[in-house]
C-alpha cells in the first residue's frame, strides 16, 4: 500500500480520512465506480467506534417507537442487502422482548408486524408473539417471576471489526490504497483556498506521505471536528460526542441462540442481552463526554446500570466478577445542524461540503455504512468535477463472499478465506494450536492477519482480528506473548519490539478488565 502511494504522481479522485465504517464504505463505492483512491486510518481500521458496536444490522426498533417510518425502511433495506452481500458476517439473530405487563404483547406484537411489514420480505423471519412456556423455552435464564410470554422477531447479526476488515480488503480489490497506522496532520490548499491534498505521517517509519487530491473526505467519526479544523480554523463544532458501554459475560448467561431485546429500560434507553461468538454481550448506556479520545474508558456508573439492568432480567444476575470484557465506544451524534449541509436531512447522517471543498460524512448507523458512502460519493463527483459514474454496491460482494460460511465453523467471518487458513496449518501443524484455552482462535489466524489483513501490532491481532480482547480481556492479555513472537516472526521484528507489544498490549487491556 505504501508502494502505490508513494507511486503515485498525479492527484487522487479522493483520499479519504478515517478508517472506520464510514471511510471503508466510501473506499469501496469510489474505487468500484472506478476513481482512483486512497484511504488513511491514523491507527488500525475499525479502532473508533466500529468494532465496539452492538453488532446488530437493524432497522432500529426505537426508531419505531419514535415514528421515523422513513429511517426505519431504509435500515431495514440495508439490512437486506448487507445480508446478500456478506452472508458469511451477516445472519439473522432471533430476538424476544419478554412481557412482565398484560399489555406489551399486543403493544410490541402490532409495532413488531409493521417492523415486517417495512421490511417487506421476509428474508430475516416473521415476528410472532410467543406464550409464557416457549419463552421459556427458548430463553431458560430469564427471570420467570410475573412473565406472561413475550414477541419473537429477527434481526441482523455481524462482527463489525471483521465487516470492516473485509471491506478494506474489497475497496483494495478494485484498486483503492488503503493505509493503516498513518494519521493525517494536516491538510493543503491551492492559492483559490480550496483544498487540494493531505499531508500524512506513516508511524513505522515516520515519514511524512504526502497526497494530493481532487476531493478529500472526512470520515473520522467523533474526531470529525479535529479534521474540520485543519480545513478551516474557525469552524463550529458540529459533534456532541456521547458515549456507550458494552460488557461480555460468559454464555451460561444466555444459552441458546435468541437475544433478549427490552426495549425500555429506565430512561428510556433500549437494552441487549445477545449471544456473541460463545458468549453474551450486554449493552448499551448513553453518556455525554466532553472530550473524545481512541480508548474510551467505561464508567463505573455505566457499568453498575448494565449489570443491575440486566439482572432485573435474568434469574442468576451477574456479579462485576463474572465481566470478561467491557469495551466503550463513541457515538458521532451530530448536535448543531451544520451551515454547509447538502445531503438530505430524512437521513440519520449528515454529509456537509464546506468552503474550501472539504467533505465531511457522520452520524448515520454501521447498517447504513452503504447508502451513507453512495451518498457521499455522489457528493464527492459534484464536488471534485468527476465523471459522472453511477454507484454499484448494492449488490456488490463483499471480499470472502460465501453463502454456505458456517461449514467452516470458528473461521466462518473468513468466508471464501477459510481454506487458505486451513492451508497455513498443513504446512505448519503448529498453527493449528488455540491460543488460549477459553477462545478457539488459532495461530494461523495471527499468521494470516500479519500476511493479508494489515495487522501491525499485537492489538491490531487480538482486538480487531480475532476479537479476543472483546470477548475475554484477560484471555486476550494471556495470548500476547505468543501473538507477538508469532507477529515479530512475520514481520521480521525482533525480541525487543516483541516485549514493548505485550506491555503495550497490558496497558490497553486494562481497561477492558474489571
Ligand atoms: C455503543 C455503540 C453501539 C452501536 N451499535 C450499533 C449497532 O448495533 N448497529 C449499527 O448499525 N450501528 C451501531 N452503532 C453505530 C456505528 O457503530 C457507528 O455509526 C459507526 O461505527 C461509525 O463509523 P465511522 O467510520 O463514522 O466512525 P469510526 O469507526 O470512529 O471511524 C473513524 C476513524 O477515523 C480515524 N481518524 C480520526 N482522525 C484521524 C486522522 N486525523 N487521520 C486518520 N484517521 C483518523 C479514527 O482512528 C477512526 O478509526 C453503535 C455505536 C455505538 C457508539
């Protein structure tokens, strides 16, 4: 990727800043309609918000609640192409809302059949109230005191580090450059005061990369107004940055395969308790931050709330000693309406055009990463005077397509690359030992990340390759070690480089760990 950027002589159609949802879906609309182009992460892809969602491709059931029947329908289309796209990240996730009132069933039952009704087929399953004795059934860990049944519906399930992964990977195939671990510093402009390039810094070596561009694209999430800045010193504040907390509990939780949906805990917040690659994540909370950063820390306040609010739920409520993980991501919430807008305002993101020709695209949900990058790219030929090229990501595969994913069980996110893992074991038997005994990950799949998926650092392996760190912190801390000589081996890093990896590694985890 540094080769075809330094290459590079004349102008990108666009480069784009922030290697998140938001960037990759831009990376791989651009780069499929055929403009060339270069994306820049100042860390690794998906370290912002996108690899600690919730994991759910939805239409947004408190969308529902609140009567945006236009947002509704659009996610839930998404949802639907996402799912053709991807099968091997995407699958339906039954969900129940439990009943303790007379009245929610027929309440969440009539909303839950206009939910399907929006969705139009019924590719994700039907929702259906069920009585006390099947709920039950299905989810034996819930609190059965005053149950009286509860509503069946489905949604999408995904890994979102992994999407992301694999959306880089695509952008890539249709010949964009998409570089991680090169943060963007500054941004440079012609004598008309429009801008006209980026400058860039790649950390490994510290040389300075510079981009010149015909539109250059903010897609940095929360960090959104940092960039906004660079482009124009004076500009307003646009993000009001709030932030929202996970934690991972073991599966004994919730067994089985439905999530529990309550769609108003409290304040009126909606709270998940999902099963989770063989465990159960429980979110979210909604706090209001002053400042962002890239390792957000959890509450101890939203730590209590999840677990009290989750224990109201369950029959055994969990205790801070049985957390594995808890992880903390930052909502890119757009407050003021920004003075450049353009897209159109039904949309839950915002896409604004400033002055000096500067782009920015935030807000908006994981499940709308698509229309979002169409949108903006649309914007983007306007813009920078392009050929006019229409978009083709409705229906474009994304990289590792394969319908038939859950043959190749714990690989199943790799999709098509499973084999290719597989391989590595034939020819080292020694790849194919678990990395620690509570995860199933493999040491071919840190030897494939180093290969084919940019992974630099042993946080890049454990966090957003294998996903060790979401799913048991101190798992993940107890792998480092062989991560990194398994990493050094790869990338020709030496013991030294191997021990600053596992105390950095240390450090990050600590806050993954109660
Ligand atoms: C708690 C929580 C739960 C959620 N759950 C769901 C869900 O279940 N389903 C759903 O559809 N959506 C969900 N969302 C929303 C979804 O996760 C976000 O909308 C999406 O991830 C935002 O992606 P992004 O690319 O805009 O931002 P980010 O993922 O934050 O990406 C921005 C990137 O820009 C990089 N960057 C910043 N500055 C620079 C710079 N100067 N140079 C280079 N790079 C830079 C950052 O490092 C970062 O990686 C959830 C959000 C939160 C907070």
């Amino acid at each position: 990727m540094l080769a075809r950027i330094a290459r590079r002589q004349q102008p990108w159609d666009l480069v784009i800043i922030g290697g998140g949802a938001t960037g990759a879906g831009i990376a791989v609309d651009a780069a499929s309609r055929g403009y060339s182009v270069a994306l820049l992460e100042q860390s690794d892809f998906g370290k912002g918000t996108s690899s600690r969602s919730t994991k759910l491709v939805h239409g947004g059931v408190r969308y529902l609640q609140q009567g945006n029947v236009t947002l509704v329908k659009e996610g839930l289309q998404e949802r639907s192409r996402l799912r053709r796209n991807a099968p091997h990240l995407v699958h339906s996730l039954p969900l129940i809302i439990p009943a303790y009132d007379w009245w929610e069933r027929p309440w969440y039952g009539t909303g839950l059949k206009v939910y399907d009704l929006l969705a139009g087929r019924a590719e994700f399953g039907r929702s259906r109230i069920v009585s006390r004795e099947e709920t039950m059934r299905t989810l034996p860990t819930l609190q059965p005191d005053h149950l009286k049944g509860g509503v069946l519906y489905h949604d999408g399930q995904f890994d979102d580090a992994r999407l992301l992964i694999h959306l880089m990977w695509t952008a890539s195939e249709h010949g964009a450059s998409v570089l991680n671990h090169a943060p963007v510093s500054g941004l440079s402009k012609n004598t008309a005061g429009a801008i006209d390039g980026v400058v860039a810094q790649d950390l490994e070596s510290g040389r300075e990369l510079r981009l010149p561009a015909r539109v250059v694209v903010n897609a940095t999430g929360a960090f959104a107004d940092q960039v906004r800045q660079l482009a124009n010193a004076g500009s307003e504040r646009m993000i009001a940055p709030s932030q929202g907390t996970h934690i991972v509990l073991p599966r004994r939780f919730l067994p089985g395969d439905t999530a529990v949906m309550v769609p108003r805990v409290g304040d009126g917040r909606v709270m998940f308790a999902i099963p989770w690659r063989g465990h159960t994540l429980v979110g979210t909370t909604d706090t209001p931050i002053a400042a962002v950063s890239l390792d957000p820390r959890p509450l101890d306040e939203e730590i209590n709330a999840l677990l009290s609010t989750v224990g109201r739920y369950l029959r055994q409520p969990p205790s801070r000693s049985d957390v594995l993980s808890v992880f903390t991501g930052i909502r890119p919430l757009v407050s003021a309406k920004p003075t450049h807008v353009t897209a159109a305002l039904s949309r839950d993101h915002t896409i604004e055009v400033d002055p000096s020709g500067l782009i920015t695209t935030t807000g908006g949900k994981w499940t709308t990463y698509r229309r979002m990058a169409e949108d903006t790219v649309d914007r983007a030929v306007v813009a920078g005077g392009l050929p006019q090229r229409p978009s083709a990501t409705a229906s474009l595969h994304v990289h590792g397509y394969d319908a038939d994913a859950a043959r190749h069980r714990h690989l199943s996110t790799y999709g098509a690359d499973a084999p290719e893992i597989n391989a590595l074991v034939i020819q080292d038997s020694t790849l194919a030992e678990p990395l620690h005994p509570d995860l199933p990950s493999i040491g071919a799949e840190v030897v494939w990340a180093a290969r084919f998926e940019m992974a630099r650092t042993v946080e890049d392996v454990l966090a957003r390759r294998v996903r060790a760190l979401f799913l048991n912190a101190r798992a993940a801390v107890a792998m480092a070690p062989r991560v990194a000589a398994l990493l050094g081996r790869e990338l020709g890093r030496d013991e030294a480089w191997q021990r600053s990896q596992v105390a950095s590694f240390g450090a990050i985890a600590e806050s993954y760990i109660l």
